[in-house]
C-alpha cells in the first residue's frame, strides 16, 4: 500500500468515486438560500493532485444529503437550487466522469419555509438511473422510488421503513451496501419502559440490484439481512466500515454501557466486546481494528489519550501528550500532533507507523494540519492543510 499525501486541500469533506477519482466539497458562503451556503463539487485525481469542478455555471445545494449505495461508479448525482416564491425548486443531475457530460434527472418541489427544518430530504442513490427520495415531516417519513429509465415514480410502504427512515447507507463490495434504519438517539431521550421512545434502529447487508426491483413493486423491507437490530432501551451511536469489516456499538441505555461489535461482511462471523472504559460517542469514533484485535483510542484529560485493547480491557500504550491517533488501516497508523522546533513555535505535523510500533516504526511524516484520510483503491490519501 502506498501513502501519499495531498497539501493544501482546502475542501471541506471527500469520499471516494472509484478506485481512481476521489469526490470533494467546499461551501460557497458568497451565494446562498434560505442561509445554506452553496456547493462547490470537485473531481480529484490522488495519483495527479489535479481537479476539476463539476457543473461551475449550476447553483448547487443540499448535496450532503445525496449519499450513494456504491463507491465503484463512473458518475456522480448532484442537486441544485433556486427560490420562485413560496417554493424552493430541487433539480437533480446525472454528471459523467468520463466526457463531463451532464443530464436531467429529476425535478421537485417543496415548502421554503419549512425545508431544511421541519422538512429534509435524503437521496439515496442506488444506481445511476434509480434514486430513492425521503421527506422527513416532524418525525414522519415518505419515500418513494424513481426510475430514470422510465420515469416511473414508486411510492414505498414498507411499514419499517417508512416507520422509522433510512439513516445512513455504507457502500461495501459486490453490489452491496449496508442500510441503518432508524435514527440514533441520545441517552437522555429513551424511558426504559415507555414504547413510544423505542428507537426502532436496525442495520443489515442489502444487495442493490435486488433491493431496487422489490421496492419497484413494494414488497416490503426482505432483502434486508439483519445485522443488529435494537431492542428496548437500547441505540446505535455510529456504523463505520474499515476494509471489509463493519464496527459498530450497541448502547445499552440503563446499564450506560457498550458492546463494540465487529462485524465481517466476507465471513458474515461477529465480534462482540465490552467497552468497559468509553462512554464518549467521540471515543467510540475512534475504535479500529489492527491484525485482527479491536482497539479504541480514548483520552484521560484534554492532552493525553491511551490505546486500550478491547479483547483484554488494558492499556497497550499511552500517547505522548498532544498527540491522537486519527486513523488506522491494516497495519498503518496515522498519528497527529505538534512537534517541536530546535527554533520558533510547534508546527503541526502528521505521521504513519506500522500499528503498534508508533513511535519507533516510522514509515511517513509531513508537516501541515490533520484533515481527513481515505482508502482510494491500493493507496492511503492524507489530506492536509
């Protein structure tokens, strides 16, 4: 695998397109609507450090909200805006990577005073022709299916997941993606004992092929395989993928504990361990797994933080203070902090170690702050500042 290092990226998030090209956004705070600041959407090339941008002459909008079922495409969805009275009109584009085409896909309309607050939409893109449209109305949910192809609308009733919504989608190998139903909730909002604060949360393993033609016909939620599903008194805080394995929590509310589960979508085998030590949603974000062994990196006070191994519930290490462990792949580590200069002021700097020898197996070390790090087909991206 190799590392390698974008400088002065000055976006505010990425996620990948393909194994080539990754997808990258920035707000445009000098146009915007209803207080949204605009999108500015780039195409970036990690092997060339060049970009360009998609559809500059199209005011773009609400483009957090367009999450996709798959990071093997040649394509992206964009929406953009525009305000005609009471109205704000959505219109959504198909953009190709290969000639810089784009096309017409799909046009609606909704409220201005209440999108964006009592009103939100997701999209879910589950191919390029097939996009799965959620309105959320204080609490309530509505979707329905489009086909490009033919223009048909389908308006789903699947009882759970109209219930409850589509949270999040997470693409994984093989046609397949991971859906979480439902929302997370904090702690504070669930009575144990009272059904109406019963979070409903569920994730499973969807093929995309298949759940496109069941809910063409609705027939319900089936090609779901349940992974966890919440039983009372209980949510799911975050679901994350690292490689080919899916890491979670299941929060038992009453007891104020955790099971870190680790899921192996290949082998479908399951991981249980008991977080013992985290109770901090922020901490939990920080949980990897390295040869095998699950880890979550958590912080004693404001400066220093330990690795504790989550199979043995001990400290395999203290960090040096300041310094934070940011993301872990395989057996590569990426450490930030500032360091210090013979002369003149701590500069920030980012680091990669063979997981566990940090501090003695460097095999990288850059100046610059800390942005976001992804996995882009056989290489580890760095993105700094």
């Amino acid at each position: 695998m190799d590392i390698k290092v974008i400088k002065n990226f000055q976006k505010d998030r990425c996620e990948p397109i393909n194994d080539e090209y990754i997808l990258a956004f920035s707000k445009d705070g000098s146009l915007s609507l209803k207080g949204f600041p605009a999108d500015k959407i780039f195409i970036l090339n990690p092997e060339t450090s060049r970009e360009r941008e998609v559809a500059p002459d199209r005011d773009k909008f609400f483009n957090d909200n367009v999450i996709y079922a798959s990071n093997q495409r040649d394509y992206i969805i964009f929406s953009a805006a525009e305000k005609k009275e009471d109205k704000i009109i959505l219109k959504y584009y198909l953009y190709r990577l290969e000639d810089d085409s784009e096309g017409f896909l799909y046009e609606m309309e909704v409220d201005a005073e209440s999108f964006g607050f009592t009103e939100k939409i997701k999209v879910f893109v589950l191919d390029e022709f097939n996009l799965l449209f959620q309105t959320e109305k204080n609490g309530e949910f509505e979707l329905s299916l489009y086909s490009a192809d033919t223009g048909k609308i389908t308006e789903i009733d699947a009882p759970h997941l109209v219930e409850k919504g589509i949270y999040a989608m997470y693409p994984i190998a093989d046609n397949k993606c991971v859906v979480h139903v439902g929302a997370p909730v904090l702690a504070e909002t669930i009575r144990p004992g009272d059904p109406n604060t019963l979070t409903g949360e569920s994730i499973g393993i969807v093929h995309v092929n298949q759940m496109i033609s069941e809910l063409s016909i609705n027939m319900g939620n089936q090609f779901i395989r349940l992974i966890e599903e919440c039983r009372e008194g209980t949510t799911i805080p975050y679901v994350r993928l690292d490689g080919h394995r899916l890491l979670y929590a299941l929060h038992y509310i009453e007891d104020n504990k955790e099971d870190i589960i680790i899921f192996d979508t290949e082998t479908k085998s399951k991981t249980v361990r008991i977080n013992s030590r985290a109770v901090n949603i922020t901490e939990l974000q920080n949980t990897f797994v390295s040869d095998g062994i699950p880890y979550v990196v958590v912080g004693t006070d404001k400066k220093t933080k330990k690795i504790i191994d989550l199979n043995t519930q001990k400290t395999v290490m203290t960090l040096e203070s300041g310094d934070d462990v940011v993301f872990v792949y395989e057996d590569i580590a990426i450490l930030t902090g500032e360091k210090k200069k013979l002369f003149g002021q701590p500069a920030d700097c980012v680091e990669a170690y063979i997981f566990p020898e940090i501090y003695t197996d460097q095999v990288m070390s850059t100046k610059g702050k800390y942005i976001d790090c992804l996995v882009n087909g056989e290489d580890l991206i760095i993105f700094t500042n």
